[in-house]
C-alpha cells in the first residue's frame, strides 16, 4: 500500500511538472511573437506555418483557423490603457479613423469567447455599418445594451474586443505595432 | 523503492507528458475542431451554417460580419474537389488548413479571377495528372484538414445575394 502510493505520487507530480512545463515553455516563455499597440495586441504567428513545436501549439491554442498575416490581421483588447480588464461595469468609447485596411470590423465576445447577446443583435461595428464623421472620425460606443452610436453590446460580464483588418495595407502588415488603430477611451462605471 | 527511483519515475513521466502534449497537442486540437465542423455536414461535403449569432454560435471568436462555408476533408483515399463562387465587390477567401492546424493557403476574391474557384485536393505526394480540367492542384500536407470560406457581408442589402452565392459552393471526393 505505502509502495502504491508512493508510485501514485511520482505519476502525479510527474504529469504536474510535465503540464506545467509545458505551459510555460510555450505560452510564458515564448519568443516575442506578439506586438502591442495601445490597448490592441497581435499575434504574429497567427495563421503562419510554424517552425518548431512549441509555436505549432501555441498557434493552435491562441489563433486556430486564423489566417495569415497578408490576409487579415486580428488585434485583440482586453484590457484598457490602464491595464484593467474590459467589464460590461464600464462604458467605453472607440474613436479615430478607419484603419488601414480593405475592410475591417470590431467584434465583441463574452467570457467565452461567444458573440453576446443583446436585444438588437448590436455584435459589432464595421467598415460597412459604422457613420462617420464629415473629417471621417469614427466614434464606437461600447455599452452593455448597445446604445449609443456605432454602438457594441458589451453584455453585463467580462468582455473582450477583436479588431480584424481584411487585405491590410503592406505598411500596416510590415509595422503592425506603428499602426493607426482605434484608440479607447474609459467612461462612466457603474457599482 | 529508493529516492532515485522515485524522482527517476517522475522525471520520465513529467518528460513523457510534456513530449506527448508537444506533439499530438496540434494535432489534437485540430481534431476536436473538424469534429465539431464535421457534425454539420460530414467529411468531405459542404457545410452552409447560418450567419453566426448570440442564439447560434458555436465556434469561438466566430465574425458575425461573415457567411462562412465549412469543407471537412480526408484525402487519404481520394482527392477531394472543391468549387466555389466568388461574389463580386466584398471580401471572400477560401482558407486551406491541415490538421497540424497550419494555414497552408489561403485564395481570395482578388486571386480568383475568374469569378470561382475549382480545385483539386490531393495528397501530399500524388501525381496531379488527374486533375479536372480548369481546376488547379494543391498538395494538403496531412491527408486530413479543412477548408473554411469567408465571405464578407459587406452590406445587409445584399445578405440575399451573397447568401445565394455561398450556397453554390460544393466539395466531395472524386
């Protein structure tokens, strides 16, 4: 029984170490294959044929079915300027002009990653659906119900933002980190 | 049972661990992925999911801005042929992914200038000299994968149309 237990110790503690070996050599300690811009953060590796194991897994846990970095660049917001997560507790604001791209959109997910519900199906805003303004400044109200203009639900949980860029300019593929994006702005929060 | 023994085991469990999640970790999550796509239409036919939304979604981080057609495939017996219509004047790709999750290639609006696509998906390694005419050959890595096509809506006037559009694309073995 005390020699069971014993081998059962070793199988744990070695399945622990292998697991979180493993996560840290691939999600910790990965080379710098992500770049920030303001609150917005890419991936590079998003969509490429990696070259050693540990991007392969990385690749297929952070960005599985993205494409390319030529065909469509994906930033991501979780956070803002100041480093706190996105909470529907908070309205937010988008601003700046339209990114460099063919086309883009800004999309809202839950803490599941999951379009969130709202009443007017209000899941995103994008190149074909946002009203600018006459100098082609461009406001995105993020509320939990939507309201407000260009407006995002954000739900009444956790949220994070995807800003996809179809066909960017070759400027904006080759510095992803010096691009023009949207900036956010921090509203009113609620108890 | 000895110290060494003991730290041995865990050393070489800790070793097998982190070298079977390394390299089946892809492979698998690939898998699960198809698997999901897969339960839509089978392997080696056309899915036509509805426009993603709040009600519907399935598939994480999935645009709401897009129609999407799914082709689960497996070559490993017979080459796979994919057609597809292009839509004129929005954003349209069609993804080719194998199953070690790599975008091996991607075909948009703009690369396809014919107004379609037509090809034929082989095994890596197969002679091509079966290809249908008009179609162009590529070679998937692994013999299973997907192909996933994205066509923008890029106005809620034209849903219909490009819906229409969408529904044209088809895939199956030969």
């Amino acid at each position: 029984m005390k020699t069971a237990l014993k081998w059962l110790s070793a199988l744990v503690l070695g399945l622990a170490l292998g697991l979180g070996s493993l996560w840290y050599m691939t999600l910790k300690a990965a080379p710098a294959s992500s770049v920030r811009n303001g609150v917005w953060v890419t991936n590079l590796e998003a969509g490429s044929a990696a070259n050693d194991a540990y991007s392969r897994l990385r690749i297929a846990i952070t960005s599985i079915l993205a494409m390319s970095r030529s065909e469509t660049i994906y930033f991501e917001a979780a956070t803002d300027a100041g480093g706190e997560r996105l909470t529907a507790a908070c309205d937010y604001t988008l601003s700046g002009p339209a990114p460099d791209a063919r086309w883009w959109s800004v999309t809202a997910y839950g803490p599941n990653e999951m379009l969130i519900h709202s009443a007017g199906e209000r899941y995103s805003a994008s190149a074909a659906s946002v009203e600018s303004a006459a100098d082609g400044a461009i406001s995105i109200a993020l509320t939990p119900d939507g309201s407000g203009p260009n407006g995002i639900a954000t739900g009444n949980d956790g949220f994070i933002l995807l800003l996809r860029l179809y066909n960017p300019s070759e400027g904006l593929a080759a510095a992803p980190d010096a691009a023009r994006l949207f900036t956010l702005t921090k509203g009113s929060c609620r108890a | 049972m000895s110290i060494v023994r003991w730290l041995l085991a865990v050393v070489v469990v800790a070793a097998l661990t982190h070298g079977a999640l390394l390299y089946f970790g892809p492979s698998y999550i690939m898998s699960v992925a198809m698997g999901r796509a897969s339960a839509l239409a089978g392997v080696n036919a056309m899915a036509y999911p509805p426009r993603p939304n709040a009600a519907n979604n399935q598939i994480v981080r999935s645009s709401p801005d897009l129609l999407y057609n799914i082709c689960v495939y497996d070559v490993s017996e017979k080459p796979l042929l994919l057609t597809a219509e292009v839509p004129p004047g929005t954003y349209w790709s069609a993804a080719f992914y194998d199953l070690g999750t790599n975008n091996y290639r991607v075909i948009n609006d703009r690369q396809a200038t014919t107004g379609g696509i037509r090809v034929l998906v082989v095994k890596s390694g197969t002679p091509s000299a079966a290809t249908p005419a008009g179609a162009e050959t590529i070679a998937s890595p692994t013999d299973r994968g997907l192909v996933l096509i994205r066509t923008l809506i890029n106005d809620e006037a034209n849903v219909a149309a490009i819906d229409a559009a969408r529904q044209k694309a088809t895939c199956r073995s030969l």
